[in-house]
C-alpha cells in the first residue's frame, strides 16, 4: 500500500486538469459542444455517456492528440496543445488498444518505455517494481506478454501509464473484455491511485464501476456537458425517488388507491398484475404500505425496491442506458 505524501495531500487542495469551453467539429458536426470540468489531485472523475457523445474526442483533447476549435486545457498548471511537450510529459493515457510488445516481458516492456521516458537507471528499477506491485503484476514480471491474459495485459498498460510518475491518469474504458478476476485488481488499483494525488479521468460503460470509483462524475450527451457532481448530487436530479413493486393477489386496484395516499407515494400504478409505486426514501416507507395494501385486501408475495441510482438518472439526462 502505498502511503499518503506530503507532497500528494498538496496535490488534492488544487485542480490537476482543467478543461475550459472546450469545442471540437468534424464538418458539420459538432463533437464536443462547450464542455468544462477539472480534476483535483487525488480525485477520480469518471466521463460517461453513450457511444457517440463525444467522450472520445474531449479525451484526444485532454491527452493533446487532438487541437481544440475553441477552449483551453490545462494539465498541472501549463496550458496544453498538440505541440505543448512539457504539459504531456505530465499525463499518462492509457487506451483501450493494449499497447505492448509481446515478445517482451512486463519488466522488458517497461525499462523500454522507461528510457523513452528519459528515466535513469537507479529509478528505472525502482519504478517498475512500485508499478508492477500497484497493478499485481509482480509475480508474473519476467513473462512475455504475449503468455498474459488478456486482462493482465490491461493491468500492465496501465503500469506503463504510471511509469513517470504522471500527474494526470487518463484510463480509457480500461476493463472491457477482461475477465472478472483481473477487472477486481484493475479497480483496485486505481482505487490506490488516489492516496498518491494523482488526478485520475476514467471513462467506462460500466455504470457499477463508476459508482465504486468515482468521486464526481461528469455525463456527456450529443457534445454537451449534461449534468455534474457526486453520486448524491446527480441522484437528487431525480428526487431520489425509488420504484417499489409490490405482486400478489386479491385486489390490486383498491390496494393501489389505499397506497397512494400514504406518505412518500408520488405515484402509483398497475404495471402486469403488480403494483408499482414511486416512493421518496422507500426503505422507511415499506413496513407502512405493506400493511396498508395489506389491510385493502392484497397478500403481497413478493416486494422489489429499486433505488434512485446513477443507472436512473443517465436515463433520465440521455434517454439511452449507458451501453446505448
């Protein structure tokens, strides 16, 4: 485990990435459409929205692989271009295309990419043991790759990200296709990241991964910065309200007019023989409806309650589930 820095606490207190008005067209379409967020030290902030939003295109802009029509970037407090070296020295991109050589092993691939970096010999040797550790590759590092799974081969691309030490890490939908194993050690390393202040963007079509790693997360649609925040800020878009259904038999229209009334109920409606009930804060109404439309003749055999999520709220920002 990696302990908490002097120098890391400092990095929280300040923005790592800064994106300003950013705005990208190819033609007649527009890309990315006035987009600003940032990134604090330590802070993982995930970018999600369905294919096509432009999550690609603002993160060619963040990395420099792409110039901007219109807004700025800054990474580390020096404003970013196609052209800016020092500003990328300070970004590690790791893609959603393994970038490696096979024939090599992870210790090979690394001290390769460790003298492009410019890195000397004593910290070479030092950095490939901190990373292989962070991503658990340390008892596999003197293995070609092309013997790794295809989840460990994502483990080392990010290690390779995180060889120079660099204030920003941009993971690109780092877990597609890997096996749940190796995805377990990909989240857990970069829960790691945070107590190093590193500033961490990550993109995902995996609504469960951004609940358990993001901090704040950002959700782009059609080009535009939709919506902004933590978990509690984006979920109170929809009112926190959660959706209980209720099955059983007896009477379900006279169990759903005894029921709307209850407090909490915003809603209540008959949806394929059950009733389904939009409540604020569910859990603490549940023994209360429970016995309501039990006492107007239904005998409930089963009970599903399903809480305002980020899963709710995309859809109601996008119209479209996260895979879309």
């Amino acid at each position: 485990m990696w302990a908490m820095t002097s120098a890391a606490a400092a990095a929280r207190a300040r923005a790592i990435l800064e994106c300003r008005g950013l705005r990208r067209s190819f033609g007649d379409l527009v890309a990315v459409d006035d987009v600003s967020f940032e990134v604090t030290g330590g802070e993982t902030y995930g970018l999600l929205g369905p294919n096509g939003a432009g999550k690609t295109t603002t993160i060619s802009m963040v990395c420099g692989l792409l110039e901007a029509d219109a807004g700025e970037v800054w990474v580390a407090g020096q404003r970013l271009t196609t052209r800016a070296v020092e500003a990328k020295a300070a970004i590690g991109y790791v893609p959603q295309e393994i970038a490696l050589y096979p024939d090599l092993s992870a210790r090979e691939n690394l001290a390769f990419f460790a003298r492009l970096y410019g890195l000397g010999r004593a910290d070479t040797r030092q950095r490939i043991g901190d990373v292989l550790g962070l991503v658990g590759l340390a008892d596999r590092a003197d293995d070609p790759a092309k013997e790794y799974s295809g989840g460990m081969k994502r483990r080392l691309n990010i290690a390779l990200g995180l060889l120079h030490r660099p204030r920003l890490l941009v993971l690109d939908e780092p877990t597609v296709g890997v096996d749940p194993q190796s995805r377990n050690a990909i989240l857990e390393s970069v829960e790691r990241l945070g107590a190093e202040g590193i500033a961490v963007l990550y993109t995902t079509h995996y609504m469960e991964e951004a609940e358990r790693l993001c901090d704040r997360i950002g959700i782009v649609d059609h080009g535009r910065l939709r919506a902004e925040g933590t978990r509690r800020e984006l979920v109170s878009l929809v009112g926190e309200r959660d959706r209980v259904l209720l099955a059983g038999t007896g009477d379900l229209h006279a169990a759903g007019e005894a029921a709307a009334p209850v407090r909490g109920v915003l809603n209540v409606s008959e949806v394929d023989g059950a009733l389904e009930l939009l409540v604020g804060d569910a859990r603490s109404r549940l023994p209360e409806l429970l016995a309501t439309v039990g006492a107007a003749g239904l005998a409930v055999t089963s009970v599903e309650v399903q809480e305002a999520n980020l899963e709710s709220v995309f859809l109601h920002l996008t119209g479209r589930a996260l895979r879309d």
